[in-house]
C-alpha cells in the first residue's frame, strides 16, 4: 500500500459519522445496591435509575421501584458503587503492547537478564526482542545498564527494553550496530546517547534519542495497534476505570477509536490528547471534537513535551542533578515554540496540556501560560507537576492551571528522588496535599504502563498511605503528603472530569450525569489504609452498560 492510499484511508477514517446516542444502553435499568454518590447533597443512595445511559434518579429503592416500573430491567450489585474512577494520564495502545511484551516490572538486573536470555532462547530466529518496566532504582548498585551486559544473554537478538519511566530504552550492541549509533553518532537535540568515559555509547537512549531507532524498530501495523488497544480497554474494564485520558495520540490512533465507536465497540470514555504537528496542524484546521457518540470520545487537547523524565536525569531542573552535578536535564521545546502552539490553541479552543517533571519545566510552563493570559476556564494542565518549588506552588490555583498527577509515581520516587535532587529538594517532589491545600485542581492518572501500575485502587491506596503500589515503605514516603479517603476519591473521579470538561456528566451519581460507575466489592471508607489495594472490582457500567462483570 502506498503512503498516498494510507492517508487516504486514515483521512476516511478521521470523517467516520459517529451517530449520537449509540453507545450507551438504551433500555431503563434499575440498579439496586449501595451507591457512595460523591454527592454532598445525597452522599449514599440505595439505587439508581437509569435510561438512555443516564441517571435519571438515585435515591431510596421504594422511590426508584416506583419510578422505574415494572418493564424496567433489574440488576442487583454485589458490593459498594462509586462514581466511575478516571485514569487522567495513562497510555492506551502502549499497555496493550505492554501486556503483549516482557513485563520487567519489580525485577532486579539479574531477573531482567534472565528473562532476556530465556525469551532469546525461545525466539525465532531474527525476532527483535522487546521489554519494559525495568528500574534500576529496584538494582543493587542502582546504576544504568549497558549494551554489553544484554549482549551476554541475547544470543544474537536485538534487544530493547524500555525504562519504567518511557523516557530511556537500554539496547544491546546489535541494535546500535543497526541504527548507525556509534562513537561519532551526535546527540541529537533533546536526547542523550549515555556514553562511557572513551565516548562510546553504553546502550541507554535518552528522550528524543530514541528517535535513532525508528529507522530500524519493526513497524507496527494499524492491526496490530488496534489489537494493542482492544487489549487494554478489556484491561481497564476489569481494573474498574470508565474513562481515561489518552496522553499523547496520533491521527492513526484517533481514527481507530473513531472506527471502533462507529461499530459500537468503544468500551469506555477516552479523552484523546492529541500529540506531534502533524495532529496539531489537523485539528487547528478542523476544530476540537467535543462529544462524539454520547460522551464516549472528545478530542480536544494538544500534549506538549518540555521535558523529560527525573529517573533518567531527564527532567530539567533549575539547578544540577545531586548525582550527577553536570547535569540538569533536557529542554524538549523551546519557548518560542511553545508560545506558538499555546497561542494557536487558544485561538481554536483547544486545551494545551504540558508534560512538565522537573521544577525548572513547569516554572517554564506556568510563565508561558501566564504570558499567554491563560484563564483559568480553559483549564490548561500541567501533565505530571513532579517536582514544583515553593515559589510555583501557589501559581497553580492563582492561575487556575491543573495538576495532573500520579500518584503511584511515589513508589518510583522513593526509590531514588533523594538520589536525584538531594534532600532539600525532594520536599518538592509529588506535593500532593500542599498544592490541593494552596487550592490548585488535581487530577489523577497512572501514567501506565510508564509507571508501577495502572489499577485505580493502587493510586488511591498511594494517595492516602503515600506507600507505593506494593505497599513501601511502610511509614510511608513524605506522610505529610497524604490525602484523605473522600478527596482522593474525588481526585479519581471529579478531578479526572473536571480536566476534561465533563464535571457536568461525570464525578458524581445525579440525576442527569451519565450512568457510569464502579462496584468495589468493600466500602473504601471502611477498610484499614493499607488494605485498600486489595479491593476487588465486581463490576464496571459505562453508561448503564456492564462492561464488566466479575461474576460472570
């Protein structure tokens, strides 16, 4: 197929007429359980009835008989609803894939070798081999791996494996001998090729050189992307989420979820941030796509870069990394041009949504959203707010930006952000409870598959132990940090909304809101702090349709 006929059908795909109220259950269904309603009007309610994939009232079972009547379906849910919980960050096709790849989460050095050796050794011959998760922060030494070591293990594959954070990928010596890496090899503009003292690379690309592999990756077909993301939507489902904001989507990913809404088969909400120029220079001329098949796609934000990751010295800092003082990360965009793309999406109504990690990218991001006159209506993030000093933190709610966190990144940053930062900074790192307490906006994502995990009742056991997904350390990491059960109830499921514009239909069990909620199968304002990892889902309902049901 030529790359004209390829455009071609991905522009067709782009226009697919997504007829309005198809994708939610249409018959009326009487829920009948215990619903924790986020409502502070009504906190509880004993059922819900729902038409048209609303709720059209939630209150007393009698009440709810009576209106519903006797045509109505019935279900009865084993166990405590929620509104539904919301991943604000999370990375749809790449957990797909991740679940297709070597899972190398958790694993010290000599695990991940292992793994590689025995999935070499099962291979066909020429396969690529392909990992991610590993992080060094779980090594002993804690210190970035070399080509040379999966050279050992390989028996002749290529190899690259991804680094937890997205942002590094170690490779084997075959696969720098495939992209032309070498001694010579520059470092292209935002990305590092980590080198060893004689200036050959050790194996680990930074950022923006990862690019160098594109030449040489196996491509992934529209199949096989399509696949990635049925896989993880079925994944999501079982975890309980309803609604995720896709951070960073291209044309091709949007037209499959545009093709898979047009059959029916889009399972739960994606709010599609859209990355790279050439989206961007698409939606500037076709407009932002708001509500597509009853609340089930919008696209309506651009992703922006400015820098990298702090695992992998990526982040940029104001100050040098206390680990490595010749360093202070990566500028991934210049200000130029993110004045440019900010201006240009103001003027098209679209939201402009920043990774920012280290202190010095988010001071740039709030300057550049201040010089713009950003209002604090359209809602602009700040993808991550990893690390905010005490001079930004207050900017946030003065200028109504929103900080889209992760909360699970606490398992990642206990490991090794002192190591990064030092200890005066790390006090400014995952500022959970002081930016809600200065009155920002939070919402809360996973990052996954970029991070230790993407099940919602990690992030909220994260929220309220400042443990991580595994639950370390104990005492928690800066319990200070910590936030109460209801506000990070809300932060999983009203702030998620709210960053999407979608408070009005999403974040709480009202009449009129869509029909979207969780069943946990314990009260999460019962259960001891440490336990509520543990929480089970036993149902998932997208507009009153049960995506997913543990007893069947």
């Amino acid at each position: 197929m030529g790359p004209m006929c390829r455009v071609s059908i991905l522009l067709l795909a782009l226009l697919v007429p997504v007829p309005p109220g198809a994708y939610a259950e249409t018959r009326e269904t009487l829920f009948i359980g215990q619903f924790l309603t986020l409502d502070p009007a009504q906190p509880t309610a004993e059922a819900l009835v729902v038409s048209n994939g609303r709720i059209v009232m939630a209150g007393k079972r009698v009440d709810a008989e009576r209106q519903a009547g006797s045509a109505a379906r019935r279900v009865v849910i084993d166990g405590f609803a929620v509104p539904g919980l919301a991943d604000a960050h999370i990375h749809v096709t790449s957990v797909g894939e991740s679940l297709s790849r070597l899972n190398l989460q958790g694993l010290s050095k000599e695990q991940v070798l292992r793994r590689v050796k025995a999935a070499a050794r099962n291979a066909p011959a020429a396969a690529w081999i392909r990992g991610g998760g590993w992080d060094e922060g779980f090594w002993r030494p804690e210190a970035f791996p070399t080509a040379r070591e999966l050279d050992a293990v390989s028996a002749g594959h290529a190899v690259v494996l991804d680094r937890i954070d997205g942002h590094s990928t170690w490779v084997n010596s075959k696969v720098l001998e495939l992209a032309g890496i070498g001694r010579g090899t520059p470092d292209p503009d935002g990305g590092v090729i980590r080198r060893d003292p004689g200036g050959a690379p050790t194996g680990l690309l930074v950022d923006n050189a990862l690019n160098l592999l594109d030449a040489v990756l196996p491509k992934t077909t529209p199949a096989d992307q399509e696949r990635y993301i049925r896989t993880a939507l079925a994944q999501f489902a079982r975890w309980g989420l309803t609604s995720v904001h896709d951070a960073g989507v291209d044309l091709e990913t949007i037209a499959i979820y545009k093709s898979l809404l047009a059959r029916d088969e889009l399972t739960l909400r994606v709010y599609a941030m859209a990355l790279g120029e050439r989206a961007r220079e698409h939606y500037l001329a076709s407009g932002p796509e708001l509500d597509l098949g009853n609340g089930m796609l919008a696209v309506r934000s651009f992703k922006l870069l400015l820098d990298g990751a702090l695992g992998s010295r990526g982040a940029q800092l104001s100050e040098p990394y206390s680990d490595a003082p010749g360093d202070r990360g990566l500028e991934l965009i210049a200000d130029a041009d993110l004045d440019r793309v900010i201006q240009a999406a103001l003027q098209k109504g679209f939201q402009v949504n920043t990774h920012a990690i280290g202190d010095r990218a988010v001071r740039r991001a709030l300057d550049a959203f201040q010089r713009a006159g950003v209002t604090a209506e359209r809602r602009f993030r700040i993808e991550h707010a990893s690390l905010v000093s005490d001079e930004d933190l207050p900017r946030f709610a003065k200028l109504g930006v929103i900080a889209s966190m992760q909360p699970v990144f606490v398992g990642e940053y206990s490991r090794w952000a002192e190591d990064r930062v030092g200890s005066a900074r790390v006090k400014w790192v995952l500022r959970t409870h002081d930016l809600l307490e200065s009155g920002a906006a939070i919402a809360s994502g996973s990052d996954y598959p970029d991070s230790d995990s993407g099940e919602p009742m990690a992030a909220l056991h994260c929220l309220v132990t400042r443990q991580s997904a595994m639950g370390l350390p104990p005492e928690g990491w800066h319990s200070e940090q910590r936030i109460d059960i209801d506000r990070s109830l809300r932060m999983l499921t009203a702030g998620a909304a709210f960053a999407a514009f979608q408070e009005k239909d999403l974040g709480a069990l009202t009449a009129g809101r869509y029909a979207d909620f969780t069943v946990l199968a314990e009260n999460p304002r019962k259960v001891q702090p440490e336990e509520l990892r543990k929480i089970a889902v036993r149902m998932t309902v997208v507009g009153g349709r049960i995506v997913f049901d543990s007893a069947r």
